[in-house]
C-alpha cells in the first residue's frame, strides 16, 4: 500500500507499505487535526485498495482513473447534506443498507467517512452497528479528535496517526503549489503549525470561522479577563460544527503553548475545552458551551 499525494508522513507511509491490502482490516480510523491531509491519505488508501495491481494504486489503471475522478462504483465518499450541518443519521443508515449490496466490479466496497468525530450520538451507534457486521466492505472514517468518537467505535478501527510536515518540508511544498511571495508562504508556514491544509487556506484567504476564533481566544487568554470574556461572547455566533472547529484548534494551540510554557492556564483550560468536545456529540447550545467557558476561563 502506498500514499502517493501525502506530502511528508514517511513513518505512516513505511508502515504502510509493509502491509498487504488486506492488512488495514475492515475499518481504518485516519486521525489528525484538520489539514494534515486526511483526505488525501484516504484517497490514496481508498484507490489503493481498489487496485488490482500489487503496491497500488498504480494511478493509471481504469479503476485508480475512476477513483481519483470521483467516478469509481466501488467508492462511496459520504457527504454533509447540507455545508456545516455534519453528516446526518439517516445516511449513516443509508450506507448500512448500502453496504450490504454487491460490489460491481471490485471484490469489495470501499467507505470513506469524513469527520467520523463529528457524528452525533445516534449516528455514532448506527455506525457501531455497520462496522459490528461481518465485513465485505472496507471503511475509512477520518477523525481530528478520537476521544469525541465512541470507545467502542474507535476499538474497532485500525487506527493510523499522521503527522505534521516539518517547517522546511511544509515552506518546500508551499513554494510548490503558491505563487504567494516569499514572505507571504513563510507566514502562512508559521501560522500553520506543519499542516498544509492549513497554510494553502490561510494562503487562499479561507481560513475556518472556528480556527479563526481559536486563535483569537487562545490569544485573549493571556490577557485581562475582559478580553477572555469578549472572545467567548464572539464565539456564542458560531454553529455547532464552527464550535467543534473552535474547540480542536484551541486544543491544538494550547497543547503547543503549554509544551513550550508549561503554563497552567494552557493546561486547564486544555482540559476544560477536550471535555466541551466530547459533549458536542449530545449537541448542547453553543450559546451554552461559550458562557461556561466564559465563566470557567474567569475563574482560573
Ligand atoms: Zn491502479
């Protein structure tokens, strides 16, 4: 197996190459924040799986032609019905049923589900009960936070982290695919933190409402308490998902601030945010969720 798009990642990559196709298992869990290149890993693994050839995908057969035009019968991507509104449970059941039909011409179906972590409770269960069926279909949940996902859900994936590029590989790859000014690139590499997702978005001027507001509260917290309480009072307008957003970038700064710092504050509040996340998954008020860390953040 081979990851051909992934830029960096040559652990993840070694370990998959010492793997035959069928040594992934049923269900493979991606995980890492957003803009590492889960999609891009899943694709490639997706394709790859779906290649007759031996190491593939090999990109030029019929069947990695089709998976990489988004046209393969074999390859089913689930999708938000709807932008922000997270993957509904009627289409985790949909993919149950589906999953149970004949491949049409690979030995096996292969299930790719975007920001698993973001599933609700029910869809959760539902999807429990997919991956508890004897498998002839494989499935690629891809997940920032895998505390947010069911233990029993998570016990049953394979599971592959991938990593952050380092700075001089990520300002490498930028320079590739931007026709941004050096300097431009060199900042979005440092905002990014290794993830090139990231930086092509903060290049392309579509960084995420909830990355945005991480930032932007991860920064407040090292001010007075009005500024914290300002921050938290902007984040009462973001959407359930923005939220989710807000609450995995902020754990990603604040790991970073209290690796280098080791400051308390970074750690606490750490905590309180990863516990936010899990409960996103019984879709409290977002209005809810911000007075209380309002609060809790006033109190440390
Ligand atoms: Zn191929």
């Amino acid at each position: 197996m081979r990851l051909p798009h992934l830029a960096g990642n040559s652990r993840l990559k070694a370990a998959l190459a010492a793997l035959p196709p069928s040594g992934v298992g049923s269900a493979v869990l991606l995980d890492g924040p957003g803009g590492i290149g889960k999609r891009t890993a899943a694709a490639d693994l997706a394709a790859g799986l779906l290649c007759p050839e031996k190491d593939g995908p090999c990109g030029v057969c019929p069947s990695c032609k089709r998976a990489s035009a988004g046209s393969h019968p074999d390859l089913i991507w689930l999708k938000e019905s709807e932008p922000g509104k997270g993957v509904k449970l009627e289409q985790v059941r949909d993919l149950r049923a589906q999953s149970f039909l004949r491949p049409s011409e690979a030995p096996f179906k292969v299930f790719v589900i975007p920001q698993a972590d973001r599933l609700n409770l029910p869809s959760q269960n539902a999807l429990l009960k997919v991956l508890e069926e004897p498998a002839s279909s494989v499935f690629v949940l891809l997940c920032e936070n895998r505390e947010a996902m069911l233990q029993t859900v998570r016990s049953r994936c394979k599971t592959f982290r991938l990593a952050p590029l380092e700075q001089q590989e990520l300002l490498a790859e930028l320079s590739r695919r931007s026709d941004a000014a050096p300097e431009t690139i060199r900042a979005a590499a440092q905002q990014a933190g290794g993830l090139l997702g990231r930086a092509l978005d903060i290049l392309a001027g579509q960084e995420k409402t909830g990355h945005a507001a991480a930032r932007n509260f991860c920064a407040a917290l090292s001010g007075d308490e009005l500024g914290i309480y300002l921050a938290c009072q902007e984040l009462t307008k973001l959407h359930r998902e923005e939220y989710a957003d807000f609450c995995d970038e902020s754990c990603r700064l604040l790991t970073q601030s209290a690796f280098r710092t080791g400051d308390r504050r970074s750690v606490d509040t750490f905590e309180y945010l990863e516990k936010q996340r899990a409960m996103l998954i019984q879709n409290p008020s977002v209005t809810a969720l911000a007075g209380a860390l309002a609060a809790f953040c006033g109190g440390l």
